[in-house]
C-alpha cells in the first residue's frame, strides 16, 4: 500500500484517483514518486508533470506501473523541461 505523504502534500484527503488532473491524481503521482525515491524531495520536484504526463493517462479501473516504466516517463519529463528551458533561453537571446 501506497503511503499517500500527507505530510509533505495534501491534495486529496479523500484518497487516490487517476484519468483526469485533479487533486486525487496529484496525490497519486506523489505517493508513487515518493515510493520510488524513498524521499519527498525529488517526489515534490516531478510529481506535478508525473500527473499530467502518467497518471492522467490512465483510462482503467486497474493499472501496473513498473520502476522501469516510471524511470522512463521521469526521463521525458526531464528532457521535456531541458527543452523548455533552452527554448526559452534561445527567445530570451533573439
């Protein structure tokens, strides 16, 4: 069972829920991110960007999620906001 880290984050005091981007699916994201590091800091780093881009995604009543699963959608979202800043930097510039 998932520890939902209400102590760091408290989006949804009514439990886990996926599909959508709301406040349960944002405290999923973290409690899965939380597991995963074993520590809320970098958990509190992606677990927005993990929502939108995972478990927002989830259209079932179940799903698995492997580590290798979640360290490949950690990857993207850190390509994703390595573009953006460069992008951003490159606008900045011109």
């Amino acid at each position: 069972m998932l520890d939902p880290g209400y102590r760091h984050v408290n989006h949804s005091p009514t439990g886990f829920e996926w599909g959508y981007t709301g406040a349960g699916p944002a405290q999923l994201a973290f409690a899965i991110l939380l597991d995963h590091y074993g520590a809320p800091g970098p958990a509190l780093l992606f677990y927005q960007d993990f929502k939108e881009f995972v478990v927002a995604m989830w259209n079932t009543d179940q799903w698995e999620l492997t580590t290798e699963e979640i360290n490949a959608a950690l990857e993207r979202i850190r390509i994703m906001r390595s573009r953006a800043t460069t992008e951003g930097a490159w606008k900045q510039s011109t």
